[in-house]
C-alpha cells in the first residue's frame, strides 16, 4: 500500500464524506441496526455517531490500515464495544451466520470484486440478518451514465479504486433476492457522484 492510499487518502476521504447531509443519510440508515453487528468499509469512523443502544457489539473492518489512526478517536468516544480489524471484504475472517446486521455505507464502489464481497456478507449474516447499505452509483439518465463510465478510470485512480458506474441494485439483487431499496439524487452532490442506492436486504430464514 502506498504512502497516498494510507497517509494521504484517509484524511481526504474523512474531510469529504463528513458533510450534514451525509450525517443525515447515515444516522437515517442506522436507526434501526441492532444486536451483533459488522461493519465493511469502516474507514475513518464516520458511522460511530449513529449507532444506537441496540447495537450489543460491533465488528469493523478496513483493507486500509491508513484509517485507524483516524478512527480512534470516535471509536474510544463511542459507548459501543468495538473491534476493529484490517481485513478485505472479499474474505472475511468470520464463521459463518454470526451478525445479525451488516453495514457498508458509500464502500461497494471501491471493492475489487463486488460480488465476492456480497456473497461474504450473505455468509456470516445470520438467517433473518439484515444488510444495510447506501452507496452511489450508475445513474439512469443515459448521459448521466455516459460520463460516470469516461471518468470511472481517473475516479478509481485518484479515490483509491472507487467507480462511478456500478450498477448497484443489480449487484445487490444478484445476492439477495429480499431487498427493500429507494435510489434518488443526492441534493448536495453533483449528478455525476451523487447517484445514491440505500435499502436493506433481508437474508431468508432456512
């Protein structure tokens, strides 16, 4: 890992993803997550905030070791129990059927395999275990998506493999075949990175 992916890009990404309205979708998101739970992507901590009484532990994992030293902070702030791991998405260091809810928010995007990473979250979910998510994505609008494609590549260079054109609901719904999800526009965003999906996905019960 570079000194850009693990000095220079965590202060950047906290600086951009820590906006008000961002707040607002996350603390929305996480209202309701409760009991065992794990985090991917966890980056700088952003989610500590919004984690409710309800959640009884919480796993964390970043591939980028560059984000601890960030996310200290809000972790040692936080009432929450909180182990916090280095590890990559695509295999997690978990038994199977062990959360009762998984979190990534704003993360998909910059997985190398997406589906291999989803099909680990669907594995240590318990039956009846939630995924939930937000994160942008392909818009609809043809020239929207036209220009999200052009400039995925200098995106995943600059902002540590994130795309700006994954179609995310057809990813997620390969997965899970439960999933409530809402996509709109971001108002603070432009169109091209503001493109969000945010639902929950339901792992079925045996």
């Amino acid at each position: 890992m570079g000194i850009y992916s693990r000095l220079i890009f965590p202060r950047l990404l906290d600086l951009s993803m820590s906006g008000q309205e961002l707040s607002g979708y996350r603390q929305s998101l996480l209202a309701s997550v409760g009991g065992e739970v794990l985090e991917i992507g966890f980056g700088t901590g952003l989610n500590m905030p919004y984690y409710g009484d309800g959640v009884t532990s919480l796993t964390a994992i970043d591939p980028n070791e560059g984000m601890a030293q960030l996310a200290a902070q809000r972790v040692q702030s936080s009432t929450v129990d909180v182990n916090l791991q280095t590890a990559n998405a695509e295999a997690l260091p978990m038994v199977s059927e062990r959360f009762d809810a998984v979190v990534c928010t704003w993360t998909l995007c910059s997985i190398p395999n997406i589906e291999q990473a989803l099909a680990e979250v669907f594995r240590v979910l318990k039956p009846g275990g939630k995924f939930f998510f937000i994160e942008h994505g392909l818009s609809p609008e043809r020239g929207i998506g036209t220009w999200q494609r052009r400039v995925t590549p200098l995106q995943r260079r600059i902002a540590d493999g994130c795309h700006l054109d994954r179609p995310m609901a057809d990813v997620i719904q390969s997965v899970f075949e439960q999933v409530e999800l809402k996509e709109f526009y971001s108002t603070g965003l432009p169109k091209l990175i503001g493109y969000f999906y945010q639902g929950v996905a339901t792992k079925p019960h045996l």
